[in-house]
C-alpha cells in the first residue's frame, strides 16, 4: 500500500512539475463547460468596481461545428483591467502579447471540467519583469481565487 502512495504522490509531483514549466495552472471544476464558464463570468463580473471588465467569451466548440469540425466543449473567457495590464506592460512590453487575461474552459478526454489559466510568476519569468512583484502577487490572488470560486458554486 505504501508504494502505491509513493508512486501516485510521485506521479501527482511530476503533473504539478509540467504544468508550471509550460506556465499554466489548472482547477477541476464541479460543473459542466457552460455553468464553469458562467460562473467565471458572474464572478469577474463582481470585480467590476476594481476595474476588472470581461471582454469576450469565445465558444471554440461551436466555432469548431460551424466549419464541420468536433471539438469537446471548449471556451475562452478574456478579461482584464487596463490599468493593471498598463503596469504589467510598463515592467515589460512583451507582456502584451499574453494580455488581457483568460480562463480556458474545457472538458477534458475523461469528461472532467477544466479551468486553465496562465500563471502570472510564469509570466513575469517569462517577459523578465522587474519592479512588478506586488502586482503579479495580488494578478496571482484574483487568478487562483475567482477560478476555485467558479470551480465549487
């Protein structure tokens, strides 16, 4: 029984391994693709007063089915707030190229519901900012908390 332990604590140590290295965290969510991404939305919503605005939801799935293709339930919300997204590009220009934010909403191969987004530490690695910390901490606070938020209604 404790080798067993040990190789499913190793196996759950090398996932979390590759999911940082590629930048991305993940969160299983209770819900279908199109109550996750509701959820998402009502909560980014809530944050309107500190200037956080949805842009878009994008429905890869149905986009996928408009040109005779199948794609599982696939959708990418796109938010942000520009007055963070302006410090985070005054640290690094380049961070523009991963603004504004966004939550990949999917069903995965075993029919579980994921929520996928960029993890802002991975970000500020990867476009080499400086003087930025406090806000990708506070960006990694909001990340983490409005998707678990959505992932347990």
């Amino acid at each position: 029984m404790k080798a067993k332990q040990l190789l499913l604590t190793t196996f759950a140590m090398a996932l979390s391994v590759n999911i940082w290295a590629s930048g991305l965290e993940q969160i299983s969510s209770n819900h279908s693709v199109d109550q996750t991404t509701e959820n998402l939305v009502k909560e980014l919503n809530k944050l309107k007063d500190k200037g956080v605005r949805v842009f878009t939801v994008i429905d890869h799935m149905d986009n996928a089915k408009n040109v005779g293709l199948k794609l599982p339930p696939t959708k990418l919300v796109i938010f942000g707030n520009p007055n963070v997204g302006t410090k985070l590009m005054q640290c690094a220009h380049t961070t523009a190229i991963d603004l504004p934010q966004k939550y990949l909403v999917y069903q995965n191969k075993s029919g579980q519901t994921v929520i996928t987004y960029n993890n802002p530490r991975y970000l500020a690695e990867r476009h080499q900012m400086k003087g930025c910390e406090a806000v990708i901490g506070k960006i990694q606070g909001l990340l983490a908390g409005v998707a678990k938020k959505a992932a347990a209604k």
